[in-house]
C-alpha cells in the first residue's frame, strides 16, 4: 500500500472515531453541523440550538440539552463534530 492510501485510511478511521465519539458521548455542547445550506439553521433551532455561525451547509451552534447529536442525525443533518472553543472555526476569537 502506498503512503497516500496509509495516509488516507487512517484519516478515515480518525474521523469515524470522532463521529463515534459525539454521537456517543456529546463531548461539547458546541459543535459543528453540516448539512442542506438552506435548512441547516432551521434543524439547529428546531432542536432548541443557537446558531452561532454558518458558512454554506456548515454551522457552528450551542445546544443547551443533551441528546441533540442523535436528534440533528434523525433530522437529517450529514454531520455533526465538536466544535472548538474559543471564536469560530470561520473567524478567530476577540479579546
């Protein structure tokens, strides 16, 4: 196998490790949700989350209740990951 594909195959089994930690766990109440860019803030709020930023089908929200990953899943979001703290993934944090 070649470095690229070693490479490729472990990136993939670390972002499988992460999915399967947020759905399991919900590690963050801040995360990253991606989905359909016309209805991405809309799932958020329906599931009493605050959207905090969106950037096409990407948005970072806060969710003040546990259970949300599995609810956004069963809505129809493609993916949810924690989120950094501190700013935005999009724009770096104010002083």
């Amino acid at each position: 196998m070649r470095a690229g594909g070693i490479f490729g195959l472990a990136l993939l089994g670390w972002a499988s490790v992460l999915v399967a930690v947020t759905i399991l766990f919900e590690p963050s109440p801040r995360v990253l949700v991606m989905g359909s860019g016309d209805d991405i803030a809309r799932l958020i709020t329906a599931e009493d989350g605050i959207v905090l930023s969106t950037t096409g089908p990407v948005a970072q929200a806060v969710f003040p209740r546990s259970g949300f990953v599995q609810r956004l899943y069963g809505a129809g979001v493609w993916l949810v990951l924690p989120a950094p703290d501190g700013g935005t993934c999009f724009a770096p944090a104010r002083s």
